[in-house]
C-alpha cells in the first residue's frame, strides 16, 4: 500500500531525526511507480507540490493540482492544536483572507518555552513538521496528508481528444514557502515548464529562481536586519506515456 508506505516513511524520519531540540522542517514529496495513470502526494508542512501540464503547440504550462498546507488557522488544524492545550495566533490579515500580492502575515502555533516563559517560545507558521520535538506536547505532528492523483480522470473528466493528449507534457515542482511567498506559482510553472521541455536547462532554471526569490526576501527586509526564508525547489517530468 503506497499511502500506507508514505505515511510511515514521514513517521519514521521524525522519529529518527538527529536535531531533538526545536529544529524541524516541513516535507512535500511527489511519488510516481514509472507506469500507469496514478501519482501520489505526501505532505506535512506548508511547502508546495504542483503538478503542472506544458502545451508543446502553445508553449504554455498550466497548474492543475496544488496540495494544501498545513496552516494553523485550519479548523481541524486550530482543534487538535487547542485540544492538546495548544495556542494559536492568528493575525487579521488571515481572518479576512487577504489575497494581495507581495509578502504576508501567516498564522502560528506557540510552541512552549523551554525555561517556562509565559509567553512561549517558537512561534512556528505551520501546523505539522519533521522534527520540532518541543511542540509534540501541544498537538504539532509528523503525520502527511496522503493525495492520490490520476491523470486519466483529468482526461476523462475535460473529454480530451487523443490529439490534445499528445500535445500535453506532465510535470511537478516541490517547493518551499521562500519561494511562494514572494514570487507566484504560476510565474514559476510558467518557468520551468520552458527550462523543462522547450529550452531544457532545468538545473539553471532552478538556481535562477532561488536566486530571485532571495532578492525578492531582501527587499521585503526593507532598512531592518536582511532575512530571507528557507529556499529550496525541484522539478521534474511525469511520464505517462506508457499509460
């Protein structure tokens, strides 16, 4: 069972994890058996697993599946937060789903301070990680949401013609919030997908995107101390030729 698999391989690198103290990370993966129409999409965090299509006429990709994160101000996140004694912030700008561009406001969990300072400690922007041991007492967990994905239902559903599913190429980007936070998903698919199948320097087109989004982080630093998020990012192809 490869759910089953997915989810026990996320536990299992929590539970080994060398850094027992408060460091973690989130994880997003992407897991395709090389045949047939199904992929699967593992997460615990707030990083981001897109998969996308590339028209070979049109040269333009399009985002058709994007997995949730793991955000404190989720209703069934905030209840198990707060269930197990757990306090969660949440800034205006989230209650009142505020979609403008440029950087924001996340909610976060309170993560208790180890030498028992009233008002917390860590105040962590996702609900579930790898590893952030010290806030397993207030309901943070390693736990993945689990998403199938099947590429015939995609076609079935949108009465593709054979001819548009031999126009269309398949692929995923993994990436962290630095890069979302600050530069669009669809400008990165948009990217890639290019760098991927047209002009192929899919390596270059990585760097060059981490690259500006930490630009980007710099200037939303303004005249403060200079900050930019964790930045990481992969892509690759799905073949479902064989399907």
């Amino acid at each position: 069972n490869i759910q089953k698999s997915l989810i026990e391989t996320f536990l299992k690198v929590d539970e080994t994890e060398p850094v027992k103290g408060s460091a973690g990370s989130t994880a997003s993966t992407l897991f395709y058996p090389g045949i047939g129409p199904k992929v699967y999409i593992a997460n615990a965090g707030d990083s981001t697993t897109l998969i996308a299509t590339y028209s070979k006429s049109s040269k333009k990709s399009t985002i058709l599946f994007v997995n949730r994160k793991h955000k404190p101000h989720l209703i069934e996140e905030q209840q198990r937060i707060k269930k197990a004694g757990g306090q969660v912030m949440i800034p205006p700008s989230v209650l009142m789903q505020d979609n403008s561009d440029g950087l924001k406001e996340t909610s976060r969990v309170i993560i208790p301070d180890p030498n028992g300072n009233p008002f917390g400690g860590l105040a962590l922007a996702m609900s579930r990680s790898i590893g952030d041991f010290d806030g397993r007492s207030i309901g943070l967990i390693a736990e993945p949401d689990v998403l199938l994905w099947d590429v015939n239902e995609y076609y079935d559903n949108n009465q593709f013609s054979q001819e548009q599913k031999d126009d269309t190429m398949w692929f995923a980007v993994v990436a962290s919030d630095g890069v979302y936070d600050l530069l669009p998903p669809h400008i990165v698919a948009d990217y890639l997908g290019e760098r991927l199948f047209h002009d192929p320097k899919p390596l270059e087109a990585c760097e060059r995107i981490i690259r500006e989004a930490s630009r980007l982080w710099m200037e939303a630093s303004g005249g403060g101390m200079p900050y930019r998020d964790d930045i990481s990012i992969g892509v690759s192809k799905i073949n479902f030729d064989s399907i």
